[in-house]
C-alpha cells in the first residue's frame, strides 16, 4: 500500500458510521483499494500515476465495469488523503450511506 492508502486504511479499518471496509479487495479481474460490501463502494486511491499515459483509459474501462455490476467507484486523489483526510473520509461515509439506503 503506497502512504496515502495506508493513511486512509488507519481511519477506514475501524468502520466509520458502521461501514465495513476491505483493503486490496480483489473482485473480478480487478484489485480495488479499499471495498465496502454493504454499499457495494470501491475506493480508488488516485496518485500521478493514474493521469499517465493510457492509465486514465483503463480507469474508465474499469469503472465501467463495475457500474455494470452495481458497483459505485470513488476515487480520491492521494494528495487529498494527505491535505484533507477528513474531508476525504466524510465523502466515501456519505457515499456508502447514500448508497445503503437507496
């Protein structure tokens, strides 16, 4: 895990507001960051990487195939994990719950 996933791991492996997470989950052919199986949320930690080359094309690819599962993918960027852990937490909790309750 790079440094902004395992800062984010601290908060998340303790359930906020009661959601369970999984880190490196592996669903499909896929790995996601961080799963919350009763939202069905995956949790995208985004560094530099993710905006090179042809890796922004393979993200869509594999958001699409999520969304064609019923999966919501959240993606985060790692320097807001560093600035704003927070803010960071507060959105995929409201996503998880928004999605819960649907």
């Amino acid at each position: 895990m790079t440094p902004p996933e395992r800062r984010l791991w601290n908060v998340l492996k303790h359930r906020p507001d009661g959601f369970k997470f999984r880190k490196q989950h592996e669903h499909g052919p896929y790995y996601v960051d961080f799963f919350c199986y009763e939202a069905a949320v995956a949790v995208e930690v985004d560094g530099i990487a993710h905006e090179l080359g042809t890796n922004p094309q393979r993200d869509e690819r594999r958001d699409a195939w999520f969304a064609s599962r019923g999966i919501h993918t959240v993606r985060v960027r790692a320097t807001d994990v560093r600035d704003n852990l927070e803010g960071v937490v507060a959105y995929i909790v409201g996503t998880c719950r928004e999605r819960s309750t649907a």
